[in-house]
C-alpha cells in the first residue's frame, strides 16, 4: 500500500498543470527572433515601433520586465536556452560559431521522446557546425522548410506539439531607408543615451523597427493557424529575442541595451491574462518549464527555474531577486596574435549591475586597429557593420557627445564596472571606484563569485578554461578599406 501511495503521489507531482481537468498535455509555440532586445516593444513602451502580436500576447497573458538571455551572442544564448543551462557550463557551446557536445540534454528532444511532435522554422540553433546525432535530427526538432502550416499538416492526429518559430529578422544586414519608407516616424524614436542624436542613427533605428515588425507579423499567422486548429487555449506561446540589438554597446555587450529581451507568454488553459511581472527571469528558465508543463521531470543538470509557480498564482515572489549572465568569445577580434574574446560575467539586481571583465587589457567590442587585427581586417568585430556604428566611429573627434559616444560603445574597460540603477538606470556611469560604493561592490563581487562557483563556471573552478582555443567556424565584421 505504501509502495502505491507513492507511485500516485509522485505521479501527480509529475503531471502538468493541465492535467488537473483533462488529459491533454500542452502545446509549445516558441517563436524568438535573432537579435530583437529590450525595449523594443509596444508593451514596453515605445512608442514607434508596432508590435500588435507581441502586445496581445502579454495583455493575453504574462508581460515580463526583466528577461535576459545567458550570454549576448546567438549560439550561446540558443545553447542555453536549448539546454536550460548556463552557456559557460556547455564547453565549446558558450561561443559563436561553435558547436553543441553530442552529449547535451535539449527540451524538445526531450518532448519529442515523451511523444511531441517537434520541430522547427529558420534560425533556431546556431550559427555554428553540428555533427553526429544533431544532423539526423537538429536539437530544435525536425526542419520544416515551409514553415508552421507544414509542420501542423504533417503533425499525428492527437500528438501534442513543440514548435520552435525562428527568424532572421531583425539581424543585420537592412535595406537603408526601410524604416522610413514604410512610414516610421524617425522624430519619435527613443535612442539609448550613449548614442549622438543623428539623423543617420535614427534612420538605422527606423530600418531596425521595420524588421522587428515583420518578425511580429509572421507570429501573428502563426497564431491564426494556431487558432485554426481550435487548440489556442492549450498552448503554451512565448515570444522573445535572443539579445540586444545589432548595435554598437548592444549586441555582445552584457549591459541591460544587450542582455535585456522582450518576453511574454500565454497558456489560457492555466496562465491569467494581464499579468505585470518584474522579478528576474533568465531564457535557461523555458526549458524547465516547458518540460514541467508536460508532465515531465526536469534533468538534473538544467540549471534554469522552473516559472510556472510564478505565472500560475505566485506572482513576483516565485521568480529570482537576481539574475547572471556573461559572455565569451563572440568573434576573434582581438590584435596579433590574441585570438581570444571578450570574457566577462554580470548579476543584476533591481539596485546595482555589477560587471566582471577578466581581460581588461583587451578591447571590449573588437579592435580599432584593423591592419593589427589577429583574424584579418577585423574591426570592432564584435560589433556588426552598419550606419550606426560607421557614424559613432566617423565622428569620434567631432565633439564632447561624440568623444563620449565612442567611449562607451568602444574603449577599454575596467575589471570592476557597477552601476547604481536607481540614480542611473541606462548604465553610464560607473562608480566601482567610488568610497561610497565599495562595500556594495565587494558583496555584489562576492555573490557573483558565489553563484559562478556554484554553477560550475569553468572561470570560477578548477576545470581549465578553454573558450579562447575552442575552434570557430565563423567571419567577423571588417573595415570599408580591408581588401582579400
């Protein structure tokens, strides 16, 4: 008898929220774009940009205020949230342009062994080389080339479903002037304050919007074949973004205007609508979730929490007071012969961001000096090429505003950066170095140092640390005048 009341209580402890008045275990529509960040959303804010699709969703369900990715960079933040682990746990998976250890637990095979029908469209994985067990079948599922109808035509009758939405959109390169053609208005776009306010600047804003909406508009026809199915309520939809956006002090940059996504979520079945959320939350806590919702257990090793205690009733006292994150190699930018990146971590909290560079001497976003650069013509290589970042470089030694400009999305750092968000929520100025803010530093360092050891930061044990040696498989951004 004890040994039954057991099977039946930890079954039920298994069984997905659903499960309470029905049989059927979720759907899972994941959609994110490539480099979509904070706070580029109607939701939010912004008062340019349109996003009816990411609007409705959160106003259906769940807004959340402080989501971040693992690390800034694509194969790593998808690594991570694949894996529901920390990328500095992944080995040669915590850089661009890697690869994913065949070994890896990922969600969606996890679904699909319990009986998922999974799969995917565009950018999921990656970029990156994949060998072994992930060619036969990629670790968001099957590629369904046509897209989310395919996928639906060729789902088993009755099979619950985990769809991975992928996009291009908005990463680099744009059409110049899309923004502005299709009627943005330029006027009335908020810049981050490290930007000079240009013309130039604004209109590569406005062509960014412009692919941000089109990312928006291919989840709204995904949701309308959603809805067709007659299976809206029981899916679980999130939409979100991989990073900051492809923009100088952005993307690769563990600052909020890098590290900081949209997301929101929606499950009518189980999750109430108009939910404002501001606990912390990391992309590593989808899989856990996801495989909770299912009825499934989490593996050991997913270092992501579990969000439906926080999304179900408990509110901001279910998710973290805090969250970590970091990067490694994004692209080998550095100068002859350092082949090395950029390794730093982070912990914010809602008061301070405090930020570890383990390499100051080293530059932040790349090289300036193209000619001495380690992987030929590299420039600022972990910064994409675009108008923003020309003009910021052009017009360095115009002014005051320019010089500072240039400083903050291009100058070497300190080891310690932290910043007093109360009474400086964009981030600029770093008062590490100040009296009044040692203690707050030396606990916030220690925490962090705390928290890396715990996870099994290679950085923080006695495991070598190998990401600069890792091989890459990529290109880099390079200067107008370099020449093959």
């Amino acid at each position: 008898m004890v040994f039954c009341l057991v099977l039946i209580f930890g079954f039920a402890f298994t069984l997905p929220l659903s499960a309470a008045g029905q049989d059927k275990r979720p759907n899972i529509l994941f959609c994110i774009a490539d480099d979509w960040g904070w706070p580029h959303a109607g939701a939010y804010g912004e008062p340019v940009v349109k996003t009816p699709t990411f609007d409705r969703i959160a106003k259906e369900g769940v807004l959340f205020h402080h989501a971040y990715i693992s690390s800034p960079s694509c194969t790593p933040s998808r690594n991570a949230i694949l894996t529901g682990q920390w990328h500095w746990r992944l080995g040669t998976g915590g850089n661009l342009h890697s690869t994913l250890d065949q070994k890896l637990k990922v969600y969606p095979h996890i679904l699909a062994d319990a009986g998922y029908h999974t799969g995917y469209w565009r950018k999921s994985w990656g970029p990156g080389k994949l060998d072994g067990k992930w060619k036969d079948i990629p670790p968001a599922g099957k590629n369904y080339r046509k897209g989310f109808k395919q996928f639906l035509e060729t789902r088993p009758e009755g099979e619950p479903f985990c769809f991975w939405l992928g996009a291009s959109d908005p990463h680099r390169p744009y059409k110049t002037g899309s923004g502005r053609e299709s009627g943005l208005d330029l006027s009335n776009i908020k810049l981050f304050p490290f930007f000079p306010d240009s013309e130039v600047i604004r209109s590569d804003y406005a062509d960014y919007f412009f692919e941000v909406q089109r990312f928006d508009d291919d989840v709204a026809a995904a949701l309308k074949l959603l809805e067709a199915t007659g299976e809206a309520d029981n899916t679980i939809v999130v939409i979100t973004g991989d990073h900051g956006m492809p923009f100088p002090r952005c993307k690769s940059n563990v600052y909020d205007s890098g590290s900081r996504v949209p997301l929101a979520l929606r499950w009518p079945a189980q999750v109430k609508a108009g939910q404002v959320l501001n606990g912390f939350v990391s992309l590593t806590d989808l899989a856990p979730t996801f495989l909770r919702a299912a009825g499934l257990a989490v593996p050991s090793e997913m270092t992501g929490h579990d969000l439906l205690p926080a999304i179900t009733g408990g509110g901001d006292a279910k998710l973290r007071t805090d969250v970590l994150f970091g990067k490694e190699r994004h692209v080998p930018s550095q100068e002859a012969p350092d082949m090395g990146g950029y390794p730093t971590r982070a912990i914010r909290t809602a008061d301070f961001l405090y930020i570890r560079n383990y390499e100051p001497d080293r530059w932040p976003n790349g090289t300036p000096h193209w000619k001495k650069a380690a992987f030929p013509g590299a420039w600022y290589g972990d910064t994409d090429g675009g108008p923003t970042k020309n003009y910021i470089d052009a017009n360095k030694d115009k002014d005051e505003i320019h010089r500072r400009a240039w400083d903050w999305c291009f100058a070497k750092r300190p080891a310690d950066e932290l910043y007093d968000l109360k009474n400086d929520p964009d981030q600029l100025k770093n008062v590490a170095s100040e009296p009044a803010y040692l203690e707050i530093l030396k606990n916030l360092s220690d925490r962090l140092t705390a928290d890396l050891t715990a996870s099994g930061d290679p950085r923080h044990t006695e495991a070598p640390v190998l990401f600069d040696t890792y091989p890459y498989s990529g290109g880099t951004p390079k200067h107008p005048d370099y020449k093959n």
